[in-house]
C-alpha cells in the first residue's frame, strides 16, 4: 500500500525516520508532502495513495475526492476537528487518531504557561506561586489527568468536570468531581480548558461562564481556540481589570486581546505537542495503527464509526 504523511508542520526528521521505517517493514511505500503551499498541493499528491498520517491538516471534501483509493487516514494527536470525518465516513474512509500520545506534553505546557503568568511574565516584580490554589480542569480526559498528576506535585488543590466521564472516576484519581461546568468556574482559582471542539462546546467559554471566576482568575486555554467566545471574553477582560487569559493557540482576535497587556498572552503558534517526545510518539502510534489496520482490519481507534 501507498501511505502518504502530509504534514504542513513537518515530524521532527528523527521522528518522520522511524515512521517511515515502521511502515516499510510492513511493505508500505512511503511518500512524504512537508510545508505544503495550498491544499491544492495535497491535493495532487493523494491522488493515488490508500492511506495518509496527517497532523493539523485540513482534510476537506476535495481532498477527500481527489483520493480515490483511500481507506485511512490517522491524525497523529488527539484533536482530529481538521478532518471532515462525516465525509470520509460516507466515502468508507477511516479515520483515526493517537489519543494521548502528546498528553504529557500539552500538560507540561499548562504549567510552563501558568507560572510564567503568575510570576507576572518575569518582568521582575513579585508574583504569586500555585501551590494552594485551586486549579479547575475542564474535561479529564488523556491530558485533564496529566494535569492533574502534575497539579498535586504542585500541592494545588484540583477539581474537574467533564459530562462524559464519571464522577467516581475523577474522585478515584484524586481529584475532586464537581456537578457542572459552572460549579468549577465558580469554585476555582484557575480553569484549564481541555474540551474539544465540537457543536456543543464550540463558543461556550463565554462572558457569563468565565465571569463566575474569582477575583484574580486565571483561564488557560491548550485546547481549541474555537470552544472561546472571543468578542465575549474581550469584552470581560474589558469590565473585569482582575482577570487573565493564556493560551497557546493565537485567537483569530490576536490584535484586540493586546490591550490587555500583563493580563493576556499567546505563544506565537500552537505549542502543545511540540516536543521530540511527542512528535515521535504520536507518529510512531500513527505508523503502527495504519499497519494493524491492512494486516487484521484493526479500526481501535477509529472517531468516525
């Protein structure tokens, strides 16, 4: 089989070496597309391929139908809202992803961006620490519960709620469940947005959710910069002088959040699994799901069933 990895944030080279090797083993041809110019490029080159391993890459419809042999393609990640997988469903395409091979990784840079805040962005006056302060995680999933295990090395005190995940689950990590999403914005010092985009949670950190937080509230955002209302949270920021937004996904409102200066701050673009660690794992974990599925039909972790 062809297997394309398309990639317009390239693997590390060490990383795309070892996917490649997998895949060979297994007999696969390895094509490889990096820093692609315009999907008309991609376009072109999955014309003939049956499988692809993306990562942030958008995998519309006219990619979709300029492919007419594909049978998988897997999101090396966790977040696969790139991909029109309701299309790929009906084109009998499978669609996967790695969930929580960059967990660790996307946790690791909750708290490097959370004590960089606290310390006022070391502009060389006092902060505050975040041992004692009450963290609110939003969605225990992969990384919701590496934040946590990293929280209590911290000594915060952690709270969580994700409507799908049971309380006792949350509680049998250590962790205290709370009832709603309300309950964990009105309660915590600090909340840590791990939701997925969806049409559910798509703008649903709103003026009125976040403004539930405490003085002095922290809101972290490592998820999708499309569940934050942003005309909303601007206008927070606006009326609440007290209150901080971190993230490391630039809003499409990057210019407008910059007059809160001391209060907001964006990495300059998504950082989460930008490790070697992570950028090896989850394409490694592509790799070996791609090979399972042509060896036995192996579909684990398909997301559009």
């Amino acid at each position: 089989m062809k297997v394309l990895v398309a990639t317009v944030k390239p693997f590390a080279p060490a990383a795309l070496e070892g996917i490649k090797k997998e895949l060979q083993a297994a007999g696969h041809e390895v094509v490889v597309l990096e820093k692609y110019a315009d999907q008309a490029a991609l376009q072109a080159a999955v014309k003939d391929v049956d499988a692809m391993i993306v990562r942030s890459d958008k995998i519309d419809r006219d990619v979709i139908n300029a492919a007419p042999q594909l049978k998988i393609v897997v999101r090396a990640g966790a977040g696969y809202d790139s991909i029109d997988t309701a299309y790929a469903k009906e084109k009998n395409i499978v669609v996967e992803n790695t969930p929580g091979q960059n967990a660790n990784a996307v946790a690791e840079l909750v708290f490097g961006l959370l004590v960089y805040t606290v310390r006022n962005f070391y502009n060389g006056k006092a902060g505050t620490e975040l041992k004692g302060k009450k963290l609110g995680i939003l969605a225990f999933g992969n990384v919701g519960r590496n934040v946590a295990r990293i929280a209590k090395g911290f000594g915060m005190d952690v709270y969580a709620f994700d409507a799908y995940c049971p309380a006792n689950v949350i509680e049998e990590a250590g962790v205290h469940a709370v009832k709603s999403q309300d309950d964990l914005f009105k309660t915590c010092d600090i909340v840590s947005l791990h939701i997925p985009a969806t049409p559910e949670t798509k703008e649903s950190i709103n003026y009125k959710t976040v403004n539930q937080l405490e003085k002095g509230g922290i809101l972290i955002n490592t998820a999708r910069k499309e569940v934050i209302n942003e005309p909303e949270l601007i206008k927070l920021l606006q009326d609440r002088p007290d209150l901080k937004y971190i993230t490391d996904i630039k809003p499409d409102a990057d210019a407008e959040f910059k007059q809160f200066e001391g209060r907001y701050f964006s990495t300059p673009k998504k950082m989460g699994a930008q490790t070697a660690e992570a950028n090896t794992n989850a394409g490694m974990a592509a790799a070996r799901q791609i090979n399972a599925f042509f060896k036995d039909g192996c579909t684990k972790f398909q997301v559009n069933k």
